[in-house]
C-alpha cells in the first residue's frame, strides 16, 4: 500500500513548480510500480499554456476552478469546469487557459520518472 502526503512530496522532491503559473504533486511515480503516475496539478488563475504530451497520454479531471481547454489542431474550445474531463489521447497540442485557479487530478501513461519539466514544446521528454 502506498500512502503519501503534500509535506511528503514536497520532502522528497516529486513536488515540481513554475511558480505563478502552475505546480505539480506527483503522488505516483514510476519507481513505484504501478505504471501509471497520479498528480494534483493547480493551474495559476489567469495564467495560460501550449502543451503537447508527444511521449505520455494524461488524462485530467477538473476538480476546482474554471477556465477552457483549445484543441490546436481544431481550433474547438471547449468549458472546463468542476466535474470536466479531458483525455490527450492522440498526444494532441492543446492551450489551457484558467480564467480562475484551477485543480486537476491527471494521470499520466507511461509513468513520470519524477523530476521531468516542459520543454520547449510543452512536452515531457520521456526518462
């Protein structure tokens, strides 16, 4: 059984931040196992940015706040709010825009070594 806590991570070092825009509490790493990683990641109100997961598929889940979600490719916008989910399932570049502080509950697949940060792509190299 794994039990962690935010002063855990933080302690350990799976807490990774840009500060003022967002941070992320990576509960589940890969050098835990279960294949997956598990965060909580806050979005800083009024804050935006491109991502585009090229080595993991991330799943997300609005627990807090509001704000929109651009398909880059499409160009379809789409609410997010409490009880939204959005799912990179084809490593789609997207802009998330928070026009409050958000907080997500995401799931990334592969799992995160731990101490990965953006490039400059808005990717996660895959270590």
């Amino acid at each position: 059984m794994i039990v962690r806590t935010l002063d855990d991570l933080k302690a350990s070092g799976a807490y990774r931040e840009n500060p003022g825009v967002w941070s992320s509490a990576r509960y589940l790493l890969k050098e835990d196992g279960v294949g997956i990683t598990l965060t909580q990641t806050t979005i800083a109100a009024h804050s935006s940015q491109t991502l585009e997961y090229k080595n993991h598929v991330e799943a997300n889940l609005v627990i807090e706040g509001k704000g929109t979600l651009t398909d880059v490719a499409t160009g379809t916008v789409y609410k997010l709010s409490p009880g939204s989910m959005y799912t990179l399932d084809k490593h789609d570049r997207h802009h998330i825009e928070a026009h409050t502080a958000m907080r997500l509950v995401c799931v990334f697949l592969p799992a995160l070594a731990g101490p990965e940060t953006h490039d400059e792509d808005g990717s996660y190299p895959l270590l």
